[in-house]
C-alpha cells in the first residue's frame, strides 16, 4: 500500500485549490488500499461497536429502496481506519495542499449512497458544525468506487470560501441540537443559471480524490444508478492555523478532548500529528 501519494503534488494544484476552494487529484491511491478500504467499508456498515456513530436512511426511488450510510471517527474502533487515516497518503496530501510542514488528524467520515437511493446531501459547508475555526483545515474526499453524475457525484461552487459566508450547519436529519441563528445556505441548484456561480464537479476514478477547505459550499445528489454503489471516505486534516473552538450547537468529537478554547489543538491522543515535512525528508 502506498503511504506517498502515487505522483507529486504540483504548483498548478495548489493554485486551482487556492482559487476554487477545491481540487480534484487523479490517481493517488494504489489497489490495494482501495480493496482494503472497500472491505473495511462494508464492515463498518454493518459493525455494532459502542463507538460506532452511523446514521443511517433509506430513502426509496423509483419504488427500490436505497440506503444512505454515514458512519463518523470510525478510526476510533476500526484499525483498517486508523491506518488509513494516518499512514495512507491522505495527511500528506493535505498537507501539500494546504503549504505546510505538519498536520494532525481531525476526524474521518464514510459516505455510501447504494444504488437507488433517493437521499441527496443538501448543500452546506462545513466549518460551522465543526468545535474549530481556521483556514488550515481540509477535506480529503477519496473515491472507493467510479463516480459520475448518475451515482452522486459531489459538486462544489468555486470561490465559494472566500465570500465571508458562515451558513447555518446542514444537519441531514435536522437534530433541533444544532439549530442555530446563522443563515441558512440556500439551495443552489436552484440557481443553476446564475452567471455568477461556477459549478465544479468531476468524473471520477476509484483512487482519485477531492480536497476541499472548510468553507466551500458542497453537496451532492442521490444516487439514481440502479447498479453502481458510490462510496468514498471523507478524512479531515489541520494545519498550524486551526484553533479548538467549542462553540454551541457543533459536533461532538469522540474521545472528549481536554483543550482550552482558541489553543491549537494539539491532543495527541485525539487528534494525532499524522504528517510532518522532517519525517517525510530523514
Ligand atoms: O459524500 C457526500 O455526499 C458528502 C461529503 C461531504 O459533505 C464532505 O465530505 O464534507
């Protein structure tokens, strides 16, 4: 399994991701983390762990059902997880992103949508459901399975980190313990016409990968093919920037980490340094 990403992170990368908010990288996983990560997946799926935190609907289409899972800090009882999060290329790849030397884990997220399934992710973007704030904190979106706009491809509006928007939290099952004053984000694809947005999505390959930064709106469809599962895992890095902020109606982090508002967080057990520039160099 490779621990490097399978080719250089460029210049002309980190320029698409500084202007857009996302970048889509091609090929950066070889086979065999992507069979031993799908099979992690769907033990995962079906585990009964006391730490496991799924969420899981089935939302029928065309008269099928179809399941939506979501499955968070699976890294927490999970060791095909755990080695993901910190030995598979995903850290140095959001540290390359990001222009800095060292990064520590935040948390890991699965996302399945099996085929024929109704449930769409609303548009949202991250940072307010998160106890952080910063600008050095991302989003590595790899593809365990082929994706296209049939079977719930992502999709982005570029520039969207940098409009000094914080929407309200978009909690798919509208839990009233993350209800909040802030504006909600409107529903973008409503606004398909409007010259002013830039509406990014990407075919992918199994082993490509998305990078996103903690602003940038998001969100995808069902999935509408009748054979084709989308699954991808979702593991969120953080750089020098990133400050412990535990503000009201934002997630839980499991492993209840023992910080002081505004310091970095620096919790070794619970959020683990997972790359550094001086290692990857000796
Ligand atoms: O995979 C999805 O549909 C949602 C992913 C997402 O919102 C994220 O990774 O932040």
């Amino acid at each position: 399994m490779n621990k490097q990403p399978l080719r250089p992170i460029t210049a002309a990368d980190r320029a698409d991701f500084e202007r857009d908010g996302v970048v889509c990288l091609r090929g950066m996983f070889d086979f065999e983390w992507l069979e031993r990560m799908r099979r992690a997946v769907d033990h995962a799926m079906d585990a009964e762990h006391p730490l496991a935190r799924r969420r899981e609907v089935t939302k029928a289409l065309g008269g099928k059902t179809g399941r939506s899972h979501i499955n968070t800090f699976v890294w927490a009882w999970n060791d095909d997880f755990r080695d993901w999060v910190l030995n598979s290329p995903c850290a140095e790849i959001a540290a390359r992103i990001m222009g800095v030397d060292e990064v520590r884990f935040f948390y890991d997220q699965v996302f399945v949508k099996e085929p024929n399934t109704a449930e769409r992710t609303d548009w949202h973007h991250d940072l307010p459901f998160w106890p952080m704030r910063g600008n050095d904190i991302v989003s590595v979106w790899v593809a365990l399975t082929d994706v296209d706009s049939t079977n719930s491809q992502l999709e982005y509006i570029a520039g969207s980190h940098k409009w000094g928007k914080f929407y309200a939290a978009a909690i798919p099952d509208k839990d009233p313990r993350f209800k909040s004053e802030l504006e909600p984000c409107p529903d973008f694809s409503t606004r398909r016409d409007d010259p002013t947005l830039r509406f990014l999505r990407w075919d992918m390959q199994a082993g490509d990968c998305l990078v996103h930064h903690p602003l940038t709106v998001h969100g995808s469809d069902g999935n509408f093919s009748l054979q084709r599962r989308r699954v991808a895992i979702s593991t969120r890095y953080m750089g020098p920037d990133a400050r412990w902020d535990p503000r009201p109606a934002v997630m839980a982090i499991t492993g209840d980490p023992q910080l002081e508002p505004g310091a970095y967080p620096a919790d070794d057990r619970v959020f683990p340094v997972a790359w550094r520039s001086s290692a990857a160099r000796a």
